[in-house]
C-alpha cells in the first residue's frame, strides 16, 4: 500500500501541495472499488510523516512513517464496522484487525455498524494516549456504516473539534450521512479511472480476461479483481456464447447448466447484454460487451426498442426474486426461453 493508484495522482499532487483543508474533516466520497481507503492511508501518513513538510510524499523512513507501515502507530486510528466486506475493493489490511479475527473465536455474527461505543473510544485516543502531543487522524470508513447514535456522538465532536485531530471520513454513500456531518467536513470526489485506464491496470496485476472482469464490476478496478475467477469466467463465456447465438440458442440446456450456479449473477449478466442491445441500437455504442459488438449489432438490428424495454423491465423484476426462486431451474427456463422469444422472433423475420 505504498503508492496510490494511477487515476489518483492528479489529486494527490493537488491535496499534497495545498496541504490546506478546511475545518477538521475530510470526506472522500465515490463509489466502492475504487480506492478511496488506500488514499486515505496514504494521506494519513503523509500527514503523520516527520519529514512531510516540503516534500510530495511520506518519507518512508521516519519513526512515524515506519509505526504506519507496521499498522501500530500511536496517533493513527482506524474506525470501521467489524464485518468490513472483503468485497468493498477498499480493503487495506489493518495488523489489529487481522490479529483479532485469528485469535479469538467469533460468537457472535460481526457487526456491520459502527456502534456509538466505538465513537466514544476516541475520546482516550484524542484526549489522552498518544506520541508527543502530535497531530492526530482518524479515519472512519465507510462512515455511513455508523448507526445513528454513533453519527450523532461523532457529530458533537465535529461541531467541538479537538485541536490537532484530523477526521477522514471514507464513503460510498454520503447521501446516507447526516446533512449535518456531510456539511462539517471538506468534500472530495474520489476520481474513477476511464475504462482504457482501469483495463491497463488490471492487465498490470496479471488479470487475463480485464474487459470481463470490470464491465462485472461496473467498471470499478478494484472490485474487478474479485471476479478474476475461473468458475465465473467459464460459466460468462459460455452464457455469452449461447445467447448470443440465435441459432443455436437453447433455452433449456442453459438453464440446466446454470442453474447450480449464482442466478443473481446470471441475471445481471442477461440484464448487461440487453444493456447492450438498447445502447447499440439508441447511440451505437455498447458499454459492457466491447468485443461481441458485432453480434450486438446484428442481433440489436431486428429487436424493437418499445419490446427491449418491456423486456428489460421484467428483467429487473427477476432480478429482485433471483435469491429465493422456487425453482432455480424453472426460475432460469422461465428468463431465457422469454430472451429466446425476444430475440428469435425477430431473427425469424429476416
Ligand atoms: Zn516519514
């Protein structure tokens, strides 16, 4: 976690020269998978650096920097929900974290929340440990995971700031925090990469199939690598294969090949491909099947938008009964023998 990613660097050249934030808060707000906690790490030691002053990055050799990269430094302090999701793509391995889920054996499901007694075990942090009485950060992340109680306790802190305390807040959703949280802290908009440059990226971390992986992942870098798998490779290649081929299009074997797999996946990858049609057939673009363009071209020609659309529609109705179908292969047949009507109906026109 030395470096930041690529798509940050403007901004960190930007943040790193100002060094000016106004008011005691920061919120880096944009959606997951993109590596808003990364930079907010790297941001924390920068700050926290002993030689930071003049210079564009942490030294990397300094006591403190030294404390950050062991994951023990005493005015750094880390606030996230116990059950962080692995699959955010903004997981930074935190020492003490990690210690505590080994060694102690869970009771009781993680919490998801950030508890407002977590809140209040800054105060020890903010008002009493600590090296040398120096700047202080804390990062609390993602901040919407704080229950109300919590947000509210954090809340009188923002409106009392202590001196020398630096809060980052990390959000996905900052439309869930309190407007009055939101307004206390110095905004930021997290920068997302274009797709040519997360798909460079992910080549550079080995990953085969980088188009497949980040149109899964909603073109988010991080969360692409999660869908690096073989399992869900095979299983999309030949969903692809299948549906895209009218001809040979059957229904039934399909549902029966899927039907052990994810069917919320399924569906989402059905709902991508008729993304597709519509978007060739309305701007001549697809977004999330570059390489099948010409099929989707072909294909897009003989469906109207009015059937598309309807079609879509229902889809986002299946999509929403996906995780308790009665039937997971009844569930598949009904979906795709409907896909099947859509697209050979119009291909049988020709
Ligand atoms: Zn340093």
């Amino acid at each position: 976690m030395d470096k930041i990613y690529i798509w940050q660097q403007t901004l960190w050249k930007k943040l790193a020269k100002e060094r000016q934030f106004s008011g005691h808060a920061l919120l880096l707000k944009g959606r997951a998978g993109i590596g808003k906690s990364l930079f907010a790490h790297h941001l924390a030691k920068f700050l926290l650096c002993e030689h930071s002053e003049n210079a564009a990055e942490a030294c990397g050799n300094c006591q403190s920097c030294t404390w950050f990269t062991y994951g023990d430094h005493p005015n750094f302090y880390l606030l996230e929900p116990e059950a962080l999701s692995i699959l955010s793509g903004d997981t930074i391995v935190n020492s003490k974290v990690e210690e505590d889920t080994r060694t102690t054996k869970p009771k009781k499901k993680p919490s998801q929340q950030i508890s407002v007694n977590q809140i209040r075990a800054l105060n020890d942090f903010v008002y009493l440990s600590g090296h040398q009485d120096g700047y202080r950060v804390i990062l609390i992340r993602p901040a919407e995971a704080m229950n109300p109680a919590a947000a509210n306790a954090l809340l009188k802190k923002l409106e009392e700031p202590p001196a020398n305390v630096l809060f980052i807040l990390v959000s996905h959703c900052p439309q869930h925090l309190l407007p009055t949280i939101r307004s206390r802290c110095h905004q930021i908009t997290m920068p997302v990469p274009d797709v040519t440059t997360a798909s460079n990226w992910l080549k550079q971390q080995n990953i085969k199939s980088p188009e497949v992986c980040l149109a899964a992942a909603g073109f988010a870098p991080l969360l692409a690598l999660t869908f690096n798998d073989p399992e869900y490779m095979n299983n999309h290649g030949d969903f692809i294969q299948q549906i895209s081929d009218p001809a040979n299009f059957n229904p039934i074997i399909l549902a029966e090949k899927m039907q052990r797999y994810n069917l919320s996946i399924v569906v989402s990858w059905l709902q991508k491909w008729c993304y597709d049609l519509l978007s060739f057939r309305c701007t001549g673009k697809v977004r999330y099947h570059p390489s099948q363009q010409l099929v989707i071209q072909t294909l897009a020609a003989n469906i109207e938008n009015k059937v598309l659309i309807v079609f879509m529609r229902d889809l986002i109705s299946t999509q929403q009964l996906s995780k308790h179908p009665l039937n997971a292969r009844l569930f598949l047949e009904e979906m795709l023998l409907s896909y099947a009507v859509l697209i050979t109906a119009t291909w049988n026109k020709e």
